[in-house]
C-alpha cells in the first residue's frame, strides 16, 4: 500500500479533520490567526491525526470522536513545533520560513501556548478522564523530552541510551497516545490497548531515527531543512554518536568540536566520517527494529484495510527520502 492510498483510505475523516482544525484555530486575536493558519497548514503531512484515524476505524467503523482527538493531537504537534523553532533557533521548516522567523520569538511562543490551552479545552469537551489522562501524560513527557535533548546539547559524551531515551519521550509519545486512543475511544480490551500502545511508541522512534539518517544523506529540497541542521544546533544524533565511536581518535574529535561549538565548517569531513563508519546503515538498521517491533505490535488487531495501511506506515517511516 502506497502512502497516497494509506491517506485516500481515510479521506472523507481528515477533510472534516481539517475543517475542525480550521474551526477551532479561530481567535478573535488577529495575530493567533495568522501564525496559527500559518503552521497548521505549512504542508506537513498531518501523519499522528492520520495513525489516529487509522487506529480508531481499525476497531470500529462508527467510533464517533476520533475527529475532534485527530485535531487536538495536531494541535499539540504543532505547539511543539512553534517552541521547537524557537528553541533551537530554526529559521527553515518544511523547505518555509518558521514563524518565529517571520513573526519573532515571542509570538511563537504565545501562539503555541494558545494551541495547547485550545487542545485543552477540546479534550474537556470529550469529557473523558482516560482521554484527558494519556494527553495530558503525552505532553507532559514531550516537555520533559525536550529539556532532556536540551542538556543533550552541546554534550559530545551524550550515549546512545541517552539519545534514545529523548527521542521515546519527544517525539515517539505523541505517535503513542494517538494510536493508543484509536483503542480507548473504542473501547477496546487491555491487550488491544497495549498493542497499539506499542505500534505507535517503535513506530515514533523509527520515525525519527530516519529524519536522523536524513539530516545527513537528503538535501533541503526534500526535507525542508538544511544539511547539517541538528550539528548546527549541538544536537548529538546517533549517526553522530555511533561515528564517535567507532571513528578514528582525530576524526571523534572533530565531531567532538563541532557539537560543542555548534560547528559547520569541517561538515564534508564529518559527514564523510559518517558514511565511512557505517553510522548512516546502524541508523537506519536501528530504525528498521522498530518499524518491525511496530508491525508485531499489530499480530492481535483485526484484519481489515486499516490495519494493512498502518503496516504500510510502518514501512513508508523506514523507506521515505522526505
């Protein structure tokens, strides 16, 4: 199955998705108006929305909230992303300028926040404790993510059980609460729950250890960032880590530098380290342990298309070049 045909499946959820998010993004504030339709509809490619659906009509075909958790889910993407941006300091995303870029820092910031007292709200409206529960856990650990990648930064000595631990807790958690409330919102039993509970957590980690892979091997016309964007930042990613260890001593302390310096001016050398030592293939063969412990996960759930289109995610996570 095909990404095309994975979003085709599931086309008549996410235009009222879209049409939810464009409802409840409105303010009276002008300025929330601007940014927030600015973000939300910078061509990402909604993908925790679309696992959500996914996992809710693979247990029930008349599930009858997973529209309204599909928008908030992206909203609290999306307040991430606004504070990621500022954070790291990001000027590109999605091959656009970043909103702190064009509206300035503290704007972004603010317009996050509107975003997720908004999924706060809407998660009231729901009215169910497990919901509020698991969201509210989900973005609690996503903060927690992002201070841990924080001290991270700059840090050549981060281990790789370190980097793993920030990317569960950053990015895999919000993959995990969208597919784990498929199952909740349908009210599904204990091991169906965790199943899903388990697809989304290794289907989140394969995802971002390939957007790792890609920060070194794609270019900014497929990615929308530039090469090299987390060393810029200080970020040590596993290529990083794994080149470190197994490199030359000179060639570990020229990465050593360019994490503590946020240095770019040795990137050829460095991403020839990279490929030279093999970090790019443990990277990418580290991703694809989770995309199969991700599809394992799925042995218990019906037979149905759905459940074939979030194989076919698992897949497209490890194989994509954008």
């Amino acid at each position: 199955m095909k990404i095309e045909e994975i979003y085709n499946l599931i086309a008549p959820d996410m235009e009222q998705v879209n049409a939810c998010i464009q409802r409840r993004l409105h303010s009276d504030v002008v300025l929330i108006n601007q940014v927030g339709t600015y973000i939300i509809n910078s061509g990402g490619k909604r993908l925790r929305p679309v696992i959500h659906l996914l996992s809710a009509r693979a247990f029930n075909q008349e599930c009858s909230q997973h529209i309204d958790l599909a928008a908030i889910i992206e909203f609290i993407h999306t307040a991430t992303l606004l504070h990621d941006d500022v954070v790291d300091g990001s000027d590109l995303r999605r091959g656009e300028s970043t909103a702190n870029n064009l509206w300035g820092n503290e704007a972004s910031v603010l317009v996050g926040d509107f975003l997720y007292s908004r999924s706060f709200q809407m998660m009231v409206e729901i009215g169910s404790m497990r919901v509020m529960e698991i969201l509210a856990d989900a973005t609690n650990t996503i903060a927690e993510g992002e201070v841990q990648q924080l001290l991270n930064c700059h840090d050549p000595d981060t281990t790789e059980a370190r980097y793993l631990e920030v990317i569960h807790n950053k990015t895999a958690k919000l993959f995990e609460a969208a597919s784990r409330l498929g199952a909740v919102i349908t009210n599904r039993g204990q091991a169906e729950e965790a199943a899903m509970t388990a697809y989304g957590m290794h289907l989140g980690c394969a995802f971002q250890l390939i957007d790792d892979v890609l920060d070194y091997t794609s270019d900014s016309e497929n990615t929308g960032k530039n090469i090299g964007d987390d060393l810029a930042e200080g970020k040590p990613t596993l290529p990083l880590i794994h080149a470190m260890q197994n490199g030359t001593p000179e060639q570990a302390k020229i990465i050593r530098i360019a994490i503590e310096e946020d240095g770019l001016e040795n990137i050829a050398q460095i991403i020839e380290t990279i490929e030279s030592t093999g970090a790019i293939d443990y990277t990418a063969r580290c991703a694809q342990v989770e995309a199969e412990k991700a599809i394992e996960a799925l042995e218990i759930i019906p037979a149905s298309d759905y459940k074939d289109a979030l194989i076919a995610l698992a897949h497209f996570a490890v194989n994509r070049k954008y």
